[in-house]
C-alpha cells in the first residue's frame, strides 16, 4: 500500500469518529493510573486482582532478574528455555490439573498456534460469533474454512455440527467474552462437542484466576474436567497481572504443538526473569481467596448503584461491565468528559465491537476501593 492509500484511511478513520490515540501511562497502586502528570481512577485495565503492582511480584521478578537474567536468548527449544520457564511450568500444572503446558510470547500467539496446529485440515472450525480477533484471525486462514455460530447459542452451535455430521468439526468459545464479559454455557458445549466428537478449545483469558476454585478458571467453575477440552490458552495479562500466554491439554496434545506449533518454535521464549515473577502471582492467585472476594464485592456494589442511577449496562456478571452508548461519536464524548472528572475509562468502537455497539467498557479491580466504585457510577450517572 502506497502512502497516499494510508493517508486516506487515515483520514476516513477519523471522519468516523473511529481513530485510536496512544498514551504513555504510569501504573500507580489502588487501581490509578498517571498519564501526562495527572492521576486518574483506571477502569481500563485487566489487573482484576491487583496483582501487576504486588511488592511480592515486583520482588521475585528483581529475584529473576539476578537470578536468570532478562532475555531467554533463544527460542524454546534451542537455548530459550530455562529453569524458571520450567518451574512455571509445573506451577500451571499443579494449580490447573492439566498433564503439560507451552509458554508463549502473548496470548495472541498462543491463540493462533492452538487454532493453526490442531484444526487439520480436513476439519472446519466453528467459532463463537464474539470471539476474540486472534481467534478469527487464525479461523480466516485454515484450510479447512470455518462458520460462526451465533453468541453462546447452543441451538445455533447444534445446527452446525448436524450441518458437518459427515465431516470433522473443531468448536472454538471463550471462557468470559472480553467486549461483554458473558460467558457461555461450558458443560451444554461440551456434551454436544462428546456427542459429535468435535474436540472443543477453550480461551479463557479472562477467566483465569478470577472464576473457579483457586481462580482456576471458568471451565472449572462450570464442573468441567481437563479431559473435556482438547486445550485451553489463558494467558498472564489479565488476572496475573504480568505478560504473555499459555496453552495447557494433555501430554500428547502439547508434544504435538511442541514439534509443530511454528509460533512456539520459532519465537524467542519469554523473559525467564518475568516467569519467575508470573510464578508467584500463580501462587497468590491460589491462596489470596480475599483478593475474588474483594473483587466480587466492588462488582455487586456496582451492579447496585448502576441500576439505580438507570445507566444502560450489558448484563455480565464478570468484572467486565460494559455500558452500552451505541454511537461512536458519542462514546469518545462520554469518555474525553470523565477523563475531565479524573477517571480513565477507555470509549471501545468498531471494528473492536460491532457498528452501532459503541460502549464504555467498565473493568473492575480488587485493588479499587469502595469510593472509587461510587465516584465512577456518580459520574456516569451525571453525564448519561
């Protein structure tokens, strides 16, 4: 693409009100954030527990640093994999009762190689109509196609896989949706998947360390067992308040990654410094119950003061709380104008959610405090 065809995009991107700006931001403790020398209440953020600025965490990344160094300085299965990689390794294991895991780079990249090297070609992936663009991204270039079925619909899901009974079938859903934090009936997925004998990939990147025993996830939550889902990818993003991802199934499903997963192979394996931080958030994840506790009292707090104050929320009963404003011009609005009350709540728009589904995209913490909760509401309450 020449120059002249960027400009133009450019330009109609933002005649559409659609155009993203870049910040450099500074994470503070308490949910805030400080961008260009002002503080503002972050409710844009993943950090779901509040791990990203524990002094545990901060500590045993410095320990991994002096420890192993920054850089693996290889990819996994030449130089890059190191000890701490290992050890988090077995920490996943241990804590989700899966037989191995692969590490990866970003939870994108783990993403695509699950869908890439498990659906062969002769089968065709079908992928929840909400699902993330790393997952559509990876569906659009297999070989054998795929179709959508309609979101969390297990009619419409049924229908496809009596459409393919004479063919082979991948079904593809997410644990908690990112855009409206809903999720999907696991266990009626997973008997029709046993039914069809259609493997079935689960992303739970947003359900990890929040839903479940011991945070576990929402597959766990559901009374699903490991055996029921052929992988599962969640990633260190999120919950765990660090970077990258991970795919965990059964030792013959990750072995066959290993020796095929052209992102793992080929890729530069993570910071072994940062997994040796990543494996002591897994073990507050585990033991810290307070930190599920906390948050689950700031979504029922919110949930409360929300439908009173009237204002037009998705239903969710995660910590993702989107309030739907439906024009993107509108949406940027709402969002310059509680930037301007000292709160940071991102406007998310097409292509992210469909046209006509503009909304303000509330994510909610355990390291907020209850008055936070009610300046953000009072605000909301103020400008719709």
């Amino acid at each position: 693409m020449d120059l002249a065809s960027m400009q133009q995009a450019l330009s109609e991107r933002r005649q559409q009100q659609l155009h993203r700006n870049q910040f450099a931001m500074q994470p503070l403790p308490d949910g805030m954030v400080r961008v260009q020398g002002k503080d503002y209440l972050n409710f844009s953020g993943n950090d779901y527990l509040g791990l990203a600025q524990d002094p545990a965490v901060l500590a045993a990344l410095t320990e991994g640093a002096a420890r192993f160094g920054l850089g693996s300085s290889g990819s996994p299965l030449v130089t890059g994999h190191h000890y701490a990689h290992q050890a988090l390794s077995d920490a996943l294991c241990d804590w989700l009762g899966f037989d191995e895991v692969l590490l990866f780079s970003s939870g994108f990249a783990a993403n695509q190689t699950m869908l890439q090297t498990l659906a062969a070609q002769d089968e065709r992936i079908l992928l929840d109509k909400l699902s993330h663009a790393s997952l559509i991204d990876a569906a659009k270039h297999h070989a054998g196609g795929f179709k959508r079925f309609l979101h969390n619909d297990l009619t419409s899901l049924h229908q496809l896989l009596i459409q393919q009974a004479t063919g082979k079938s991948v079904v593809v859903t997410e644990g908690v949706f990112s855009m409206d934090g809903d999720s999907p009936d696991l266990a009626g997925m997973a008997a029709l998947c046993a039914l069809y004998q259609a493997p079935l990939l689960l992303d739970d990147a947003h359900g990890l360390g929040v839903c479940g025993n011991e945070g576990r996830g929402s597959w766990q939550q559901q009374g699903l067992a490991p055996a029921q889902l052929q992988a599962l990818m969640a990633n260190f993003g999120k919950a765990l308040g660090g970077s990258g991802g991970f795919i965990a199934a059964s030792a013959t499903v990750i072995d066959y990654l290993r020796q095929f997963g052209r992102h793992y192979i080929y890729s530069t394996a993570l910071s072994p410094a940062l997994c040796w931080a990543q494996q002591k958030a897994v073990q507050l994840c585990r033991q810290d119950d307070w930190r599920r506790e906390r948050l689950q009292q700031h979504l029922g707090l919110f949930q409360q003061l929300a439908q009173a104050a009237g204002l037009p929320l998705v239903a969710s009963g995660s910590a993702i709380q989107p309030v739907l404003v439906g024009d993107a011009g509108r949406c940027l609005a709402l969002s310059q104008a509680l930037k301007e009350k000292g709160i940071w709540l991102t406007a998310i728009r097409p292509p992210t959610v469909a046209a006509g589904k503009a909304r303000l995209r509330i994510t909610l913490s355990a390291a907020h405090q209850p008055e936070h909760i009610r300046t953000l509401v009072a605000a909301l309450q103020e400008l719709f």
